[in-house]
C-alpha cells in the first residue's frame, strides 16, 4: 500500500503535473515582449524575431501546445461533470428550487466548478 492511501495512477498524474509546472518555471515568460512583437507583424502575418532561446525554453515550447490542449480538455470534461442540477422538494420556495452539483452532490456552485472560476479568472481570462 502507498503511503496516504495514494494509487499509483494518482502519483503519475501528480508526476505530470509537476513536470508541466517545472517546464514553465524554468522557460522565460514572454509576455512582455509580445505587445513589441505584434508591432512587428509583417504583411506576410509574420513577425521576424531573432531571439536566444535556452535549452528550457526550448523544451517548453516542444510541449506547450500539447500541454494546453490537455488542460482546455480537462477544464472541459470538469465543467461537464460539474453542473448543477435542480433538487425537488427540499425548498420552502418552489420559484427557487436547492440546486447540487450532479456529480459530487455538493450544494451549487460545488467546490470543482468555483476552483475552475476561480482560477480562471485569475488569469483575466
């Protein structure tokens, strides 16, 4: 048995997601740059850039895109799972009826779905 009761695919899910964190903390942010840059689009819809990369930034851009998609889809597949549903006949007020999440059975908005607001918002998205 693993120690705190943790399964196996738990620990490699938590494994991937500390790579993924390790990756961007150790890539340059580039967002500054970006406002520059979209100056410099050229009429192609190109801009040139001539930049020195290191050896981490490389690897996270190789994994970027594969890294954002995965976590679009799972932000996705939470959002499905977590979605309220009315609950009859546990109210005194019938024009608003108790909502719960249909997944988890917590009162609406559930603990996953404010987590994912919350988050999301923080990043001005």
């Amino acid at each position: 048995m693993l120690a705190n009761g943790d399964r196996p695919d738990r620990l490699r899910l938590l494994e991937r997601l500390e790579e993924i964190r390790y990756r961007v903390q150790k890539a340059t942010a580039w967002r500054s740059a970006t406002h520059y840059m979209g100056q410099l689009v050229n009429r192609d819809g190109y801009v040139p850039v001539n930049a020195r990369l290191s050896r981490d930034d490389l690897t996270f851009l190789a994994h970027a895109r594969d890294d954002v998609l995965a976590f679009v889809a799972l932000g996705q597949r939470l959002l499905e799972l977590h979605q309220p549903r009315d609950v009859p006949g546990r109210t005194s007020d019938p024009t608003r009826p108790m909502r719960r999440c249909r997944t988890c059975t917590q009162r609406w908005p559930c603990p996953t779905y404010q987590t994912i607001d919350e988050v999301i918002d923080s990043y001005g998205y």
